[in-house]
C-alpha cells in the first residue's frame, strides 16, 4: 500500500508541486487547502501532470474541526508536509497580527490534531529569514537564529522553536527545510506560482509587468553594499525544492536527533538587477522596471551553503537561473 502523506496549502506554489513530485514517487496525497492564495482548478492541472487527482479537502489549519475530519477519515496517514502560510515579508510588516495567528497559531492547532492521531512526522516548510540581516554569507545551517527583519521572518523562527519543543517533549520528529527564494514552474506550464491580487514577490511582477498586466516593475533599492546596490538572493527552482520534500519524507527513521534543519538553496546569489536582466535576455522582452526606495523588512544579501543538504540528504539542486526564468515565463504566458 502506498504511503499517505497529508499536504498542508498543497494547491499553493510549492505545495502543489510538491504533491507532483509525491505522487511521481508512488505517494498517496491528501490536500487541505483553504484557496487563500490560489485556486481550486489546480487540483485538475496536478491530476493532468499526473493521470491522477489527489484527495482534496477545502480547509483550514486554524480550524481544529476540519483537520480532525481529514485525519478521522484517513487514519492511515503517517506524515504531514506542513506549507500553509502566508509568506509575504512586506505584508507581514503591515498586519503582523494576521501573520501570527495563521503561521504560528496555524502550526499549533495542526500539531495538536497529529497527536491526537498519532502522526509523528512533519516536514516544516521553513525560510532563510530566521536568519534574519546576517552578514555573513553562505550561511550555514549552524549560522545563528538572529533578530527577524520581518514579522513573517519571526513567524518562522516562532514555528520552529515550537515544533523543536515539542520534538523533545514527545515522539514528534521535525525535518525543518529552510527555503532560499523559489522561484520558476512546472516544466509542463500546467502549474506555477499564481498569487491572487499584486504578487509580493519578485519573479511573478516580473512576468507579469512583461505580459502588460503591471504596468511598472520596482526594484526596491539601489543603495545597498552589494556590485551594483540592489539587494543579492539565492533563486531556486521550485521542482528542485519540491523534489527535496520527497527525500526530506525518506529521512524519517534515520534521523540523529528528533529536530532537523536543512538549507535548500543552490549556494549562490544573484542581485535583482540580475534576476531582471538574466529574464530579459530568455524572455526577448525589455522590462519597463524603476529604482524605488527600500522596502521595510528586506535584507540586503543571503545565499545558503547548501553542504548540509547535498550531504546528509543526498539532494542537490540543478536548474540555472535562466532555465528558472525561462519557465517561470512559459507559466505566465499560459495565463494571458
């Protein structure tokens, strides 16, 4: 029998293409999403990658009533991919109340359910926030925990201390994967990121100020110390993040400890204005972009040593920026 692994915003980016790579891999998915930051129509695009659709329950994780449910009807579910959350750095700074109650409160309520199901598996959907305005780069998974920039950043640091706790205080055992910045879409462009409303994040203005949807894209900053002042981050593509969940699964039972942490980056960083040129030259479009004022909660330069991942985990990711770009493009032009 196939393993059953409940997905947590398993419609949202990377969630649902985590759930791909999952059922690739022979995993039984069930999904509670509450279609806070994507639609429901990605249920239909997984099952066309994958010739099947994965159980899907419209939910909520703040809501004890609708996780007992999903756990009372699939009693045979032995680990949770935890990514519901809202993830915006710039939001959190202007309704941090919002962010602490879903992130951190979210995790809380979801963990009260597993042990009262006696789930005792959970890959955390972390960040390179908690690291907070280091200075230091590559950093490494013994880099210190510093003063978040942001309240989404604190959420993170909160969450982890929290399952950390817990992964002492019981059988819990946590594989915590902190995120660099994921960014692209699935190979076939039937999924991508899809943020309902003005994208917070970088990539997905980009396509859509080059599809006419915006009208401008902004670079925060051009003033911070880095070769040409925009601020320096370490891009992944959100397949090879998805597929370091699968393996993250395969960890369990052979951990050191009952609390793991992994860097998933691909050790090296790129500026902004990087990110705008590299995207120009795969796209052939000329991006109408301005240099604005710095953004409140941005740190100026991280990128992950990723020595830890590649070692312990046997992952390791492969796609350059332009391929990253290059998909992320396909994806939005399916959208016009």
């Amino acid at each position: 029998m196939a393993e059953k692994v409940l997905v947590t915003g398993g419609l949202g980016y990377i969630g649902s293409h985590t759930v791909v790579e999952l059922m690739a891999q022979g995993y039984e998915v069930v999904i509670i999403d509450n279609l806070n930051n994507t639609r429901e129509d990605v249920l239909d695009r997984i099952a066309q990658i994958t010739g099947v659709k994965p159980i899907y329950y419209k939910g909520d994780v703040c809501e004890s009533a609708d996780l007992e449910k999903v756990f009372i009807e699939h009693p045979t579910i032995k680990s949770v991919i935890h990514f519901a959350a809202h993830k915006a750095v710039g939001e959190s700074v202007e309704n941090p109340l919002e962010y602490y109650r879903n992130n951190v409160g979210g995790m809380i309520t979801l963990l009260g359910q597993m042990k009262k199901a006696n789930v005792e598996r959970i890959v955390f959907s972390s960040s390179c926030t908690v690291y907070g305005d280091t200075d230091r780069s590559p950093v490494d998974e013994n880099t210190p925990i510093a003063e978040a920039a942001s309240p989404y950043g604190n959420t993170k640091i909160m969450c982890e201390d929290v399952l950390r706790d817990e992964s002492v205080a019981s059988t819990l055992n946590v594989v915590s994967l902190r995120y660099f910045n994921p960014i692209g879409a699935h190979p076939s462009a039937l999924i991508g990121e899809l943020p309902l409303g003005v994208p917070n994040n970088l990539v997905p203005y980009i396509t859509q100020t080059a599809a006419g949807i915006r009208e401008q894209l902004t670079i925060f900053g051009e003033d911070y110390n880095t070769p040409d002042g925009t601020c320096i981050r370490d891009y992944i593509h959100v397949v090879d993040l998805a597929k370091a969940h699968v393996v993250a699964l395969k960890r369990f039972g052979k951990m050191d400890d009952g609390f793991e942490v992994f860097n998933l980056g691909t050790g090296k960083g790129n500026s902004v204005l990087e990110v705008v040129k590299t995207f120009q030259e795969v796209s052939g479009t000329d991006l109408n972009y301005r240099i604005g004022p710095r953004r409140a909660g941005d740190v100026e330069q991280i990128w992950a040593s990723t020595e830890k991942a590649n070692d312990v985990l046997g992952w390791k990711a492969e796609s350059s920026l332009d391929e990253m770009l290059r998909t992320a493009w396909d994806w939005q032009q399916t959208l016009k």
